[in-house]
C-alpha cells in the first residue's frame, strides 16, 4: 500500500534542496556554469583540501571524500537536475582529467558505473551565454589542469618509485615521485617574477609545470615558478632581447 512521505523525510528534502539551490546559484553566478562538485562543496559535504587531493590523482574516487553517504549524494544530485533543467540551463558533459604526468581520467564513483560518471561529469551552463560562448566555457572546464610539483620542506624524501631523491617532486596516490620517474626531468626551472617572459614560455612549451612550496606563515602553497621546455624558455629569451 503507498504511503505518503514522512514529514520528517520532506523536510529534510526541503532542507537539502534549499542549500543545493544556494550553492548552485553561487557557482552560477561566479563562472556562468555549475556541477556536482561545485554543489559538494558549496554545501560542505566535500572539504576544498580535498577536492585537491583527487584532483591530484592522490585517491581513488571523489565519493570517498564526501562527507555524506551514496543515497544523500544521489538525492542532492537529483536536486541539482531539477533546479537546472527548470531554470533552463544546458548541460554539458566536461572532461575530468588529474593533474598528474599520465593524465588519467578521474574517477567519482566507487562503483564507476558509467551512467553516475557521466551524471558527476555534466556541468549546466547558462542558457544567458551565446552558444560562442558556451562553447568556451565548455573547453575551459574540459582542459587538462596544470601540472603542480612540489617543492618540499623536507629534504629527506624518498621516491617511491625509485628510492632516489632530488628538489623537486610529484606527489602520486603511492607517494612522492622524483621528477625522472613521472618524466619530468628534462625541463628547466623558470623562477617567478618576470610575468612577460613566463606568459611567453608557457606559450610555446608544450609541457610545463608550477612549481609551489609550503609556506609556513600563510599555512598555503605559493607558486615559485615554471619548469619548462629549454628550448622553449630560450625562444622566449631571444624575442624579448630583439
């Protein structure tokens, strides 16, 4: 026999909707498009640290980090479909690739069942934007993210790959990396600084890095750099010599 919902359960649906619907029109507003993560973290069930740490390819899937269980996380997605697709927003399925050397796609559900990836993978879009537009937002949000490494505090690291060390390393799900196992060896360091010349070697090196470092003070990651294609970071030398 059916029965109505509790009234507990529709208030506490009402509750979820109304902070879904904050978030996404926060996200909206601020980039002109919203996704499930954008929502996850808008409404607290997934931390900014992270959000980072998967993005860095240093967990297996976002749902292990969100801060609610599957059925929570399915009804807060559902929510978020049925305020998009009322407001007339347009969805676009995103690429989601981690900031790492091999690029792999990043996976969001523990199942990885293709139907829920694709739901986590669908930004909306405002309807407001040209379809010019639209389509550059669609490709920012699909660009592979710049790779980070790390410039550490300790000096007394070990890669877990090689069991070597160097200034320099990538962190892995594993542990750190040197840069001669992720195949980042070859590139030149270009301190920060100079914003001409940076602009221009990022430019023309098809691959680059940012190179951040811990600060104390601040309890953050500050950029001190590039590594870059030498021959990259000497074009750019020459041209603004000339």
């Amino acid at each position: 026999m059916h029965q109505d919902m509790h009234p507990d359960t529709r208030d506490n649906r009402k509750k979820l909707a109304d902070r879904v619907v904050k978030a996404a029109e926060a996200a909206l507003a601020a980039q002109k498009y919203v996704s499930p993560v954008d929502v996850m973290l808008g409404i607290g069930w997934l931390a900014p640290s992270s959000e980072r740490r998967w993005r860095q390819g240093q967990v297996d899937c976002l749902e292990g980090l969100v801060q609610a269980n599957p059925a929570r996380i399915s009804e807060g997605m559902g929510l978020l479909r049925e305020w998009a697709t009322a407001k007339g927003l347009i969805p676009s399925e995103t690429a989601y690739v981690a900031r790492t050397p091999s690029r792999p796609t990043l996976r969001f559900s523990a199942s990885a069942d293709p139907g829920i990836e694709q739901l986590y993978r669908t930004h909306w879009l405002s309807p407001e934007l040209s379809a010019k537009k639209r389509a550059r937002v669609a490709e920012k949000a699909s660009r592979a993210p710049e790779l980070v490494v790390v410039q550490p505090l300790n000096t007394e690291w070990t890669c877990h790959r090689c069991g070597g060390t160097g200034g320099l390393l990538v962190m892995e799900n594993p542990g750190p990396a040197c840069l001669r196992c992720v195949g980042l060896d070859d590139l030149e360091f270009l301190s920060a600084g100079n914003a001409l010349l940076t602009r221009r070697v990022r430019a023309k090196s098809d691959r680059h890095a940012v190179v951040v470092r811990f600060s104390k003070t601040r309890r953050c990651y500050e950029r001190q750099g590039l590594l870059v294609e030498p021959q990259a970071l000497a074009q750019a030398q020459r041209e603004l010599e000339e």
